[in-house]
C-alpha cells in the first residue's frame, strides 16, 4: 500500500488549540482552502479532559496496518499499528459503513469515487480530525485509552465534508463557514445529537438562556467549549434554512460562499440579509 503523506504544517490546526488558531487565522485572512475539519473536543462537550499536543506538535509517525475496505465499496481503511487489535478494526469497517450510509441518507449527497480513511494515532491521547476533499481523504487522530465511537462520530462530520465536495465541485472550498461547518455538524446527526432529537431542540436550552454566541462570528480566539457551540448552532442554523426554504435554494446558497462566516449570498436567494435570517432562526428555535 503506498504510504500515507505527513499532515503539512498548515493543518496543524486541529491537533491543539494553540495551533487551531494559527490555521484559523489564516483561513480567514482569505485564500483557497483544500480541509475542513472538527474541534478536538467535538460531539458535545468531552465528560474529562482532554489533552491536546502542545503547540506546534505533530503526531508521531507510525506505520501503517493494512488496508480494510468497506462492504460499500466506498472506503479504504487504514489504522495505525498497535492502535487497534484485529476485531476492533473489523467493527471500525463496519460502524464506518454504517456511518457513511446514514449520513449519505440524510443528506442526500452521493459520493462519487471511494474514499481514504486514516485512522493515526495521537501521542497525546486527544482527538481531531481532519477532511483533505480535494484528494478524497479523511484522517482522524485518537488513542486506546479513547472510545472508538468517538473516533465514528468524529469521522460522520468529515464524512459530509466530502459529500459536499462531490456534490458543490471546488465552490466548496470556498463555502461559507457557518454553512460548511453547519451542514458537516447536521449531516452528522445522530453522530452529534447524543438523546437530543434534532439540532432545534439541542440548541434551544442555550438561547432560552441567552447564552448563544452569534452565528457570524469567528471562532478564531474562542475557548474550544465555545467553537463546539458554533458548530451545533450553525447545525441548526442550517437545519431552519432547509425546513423552511427548501434543499433548492440551499443548494444555490452554498455556491456563493466567500469562505467568511455570513458571506453568502442571503439576500440574492433568500430576499433577507443574514441577520435578518439570524433574527428569523432564533425565533424558529424558541417557538419550537
């Protein structure tokens, strides 16, 4: 199997928080991008705490084990030597599998060609990950000590990444972020969602008590507690666009992304700018 390319240093931003913001920073300051990825403490808040490797770390190289591939035909595993034993990574295909068809089914996106999968090993026993969708390649960083359920869940969210890609071609890449991350936490759903029905009622506790963030912000400087509720308020940000304006427009509305967070095209789709939509989704969620 050929080997595995090292994560370049401008995709450092997933694997600590100092580095987070160095990668976020320059995200914003414009310019085409080829990942996307998840917070390291993603799907809720972690019930301990996690360590992430200081600054500027890398994952230690490890050898790779094999080359799984999923009943679907759709994905290429492979795993970090010693990280799993050989009935751990026969249940990984098969949660993988069943993964990438619930998120395939609820969001309606199709992925065209197989699909990479790396999962590596993380010194510092903490968790991220990380979609390269311009070559069709998703990496998750976890440790033993960590449920691998993590890892799937995790892995949902990059899952959508690429679906996006395949659906929306190289605009993708230059999608708006509340829409680009907000679509890869929905489609995610049940990854996500923990007992919580849909994203409306996860986020309604927050804005019951006043405690969202606002939708247009960025996330470069923020704790990552409050990255993490960016991500599920702009799951449901794009969950109120979808019920009430259809998958049409929508659609439309992804294209014309200028990668900053609001910086589509509201008013030319929709006929309201986006904080009047904003304005329109927090009524939507308390209503509910």
């Amino acid at each position: 199997m050929s080997s595995w390319p090292k994560i370049p240093q401008s995709a450092l931003g997933p694997l600590a928080l100092g580095s987070l913001l160095i990668i976020l920073a320059a995200l914003f300051a414009g310019g085409r991008t080829t990942t996307r990825f998840a917070p390291n403490s993603a799907v809720q808040l972690p019930a301990g705490v996690e360590r992430p490797m200081p600054p500027g770390a890398t994952p230690t190289p490890w050898p790779l084990s094999g080359n799984y591939t999923g009943q679907m035909g759709m994905l290429r595993l492979a795993v970090a030597e010693g990280l799993l034993d050989p009935q751990a990574q026969e249940a990984l295909v098969a949660d993988l599998d069943q993964a990438l068809a619930y998120v395939v089914q609820r969001t309606a996106l199709a992925p065209q060609s197989p699909l990479d999968i790396y999962v590596g090993l993380e010194p510092g026993c903490g968790l991220h990950g990380i979609a390269y969708t311009d070559v069709r390649r998703v990496q998750v960083f976890t440790c033993p000590t960590l449920p691998l359920n993590r890892a799937v869940n995790i892995l949902a969210h990059e899952f959508v990444h690429q679906l996006c890609h395949d659906r929306y071609g190289d605009r993708h890449l230059q999608a708006d972020l509340v829409l680009a991350e907000g679509i890869a936490t929905w489609g995610a759903g049940r990854y996500w969602l923990g007992d919580a029905p849909h994203f409306r009622a996860f986020v309604a506790p927050w804005l019951r008590q006043g405690e969202e963030l606002p939708l247009g912000i960025s996330y470069v400087g923020l704790p990552i507690s409050d990255m993490n509720k960016l991500y599920y308020q702009w799951a449901s940000f794009v969950e109120y666009l979808i019920e009430t304006y259809g998958r049409e427009a929508f659609d439309a509305l992804y294209v014309t992304g200028q990668g900053q967070p609001g910086s589509a095209d509201y008013v030319g789709i929709y006929g309201r700018t986006f904080g009047e939509l904003e304005a329109a989704w927090k009524a939507w969620v308390l209503q509910g």
